[in-house]
C-alpha cells in the first residue's frame, strides 16, 4: 500500500519552513521517496510515497519441486 500526501508550501515562506517540512516528511518514513516541485527556483510542493514492505513468504523463497 502506498500513499501520497502534497504539502504545497507557501510562496512567501521562508527558507527554513521547507526544510523543515521535508525534514520532517523524512523522519516519518521508513521506506518511501519525498520528492521537491520546483517551480522558478522556489520548492512549491512536497510530494511523499511510503512503502510498506511485507516479509518475505517462505514459499516465495524456496524452489518448487
């Protein structure tokens, strides 16, 4: 299962509230992507994708015979 969730950042933000949001977006992901829109030079939106990994099967991993 996967989910997006944009966070559009305010044009006139300062420098430090983006960070702070990708910062955050990347302590509360185990496995995902976080992803910057970049419109004229300026972070415009925050896009993150978490992954949930599921164990392996031991039937995936072992040969049929």
């Amino acid at each position: 299962m996967s989910a997006d969730l944009k966070k559009t950042a305010s044009p006139d933000s300062p420098h430090g509230d983006w960070l702070e949001l990708v910062k955050a977006q990347v302590e509360s992901l185990r496995f995902g992507l976080v992803q910057l829109v970049v419109h004229e030079g300026r972070v415009t939106q925050i896009e993150t994708t978490e992954k949930v990994r599921l164990p392996a099967s031991r039937d995936a991993s072992s040969p049929k015979s």
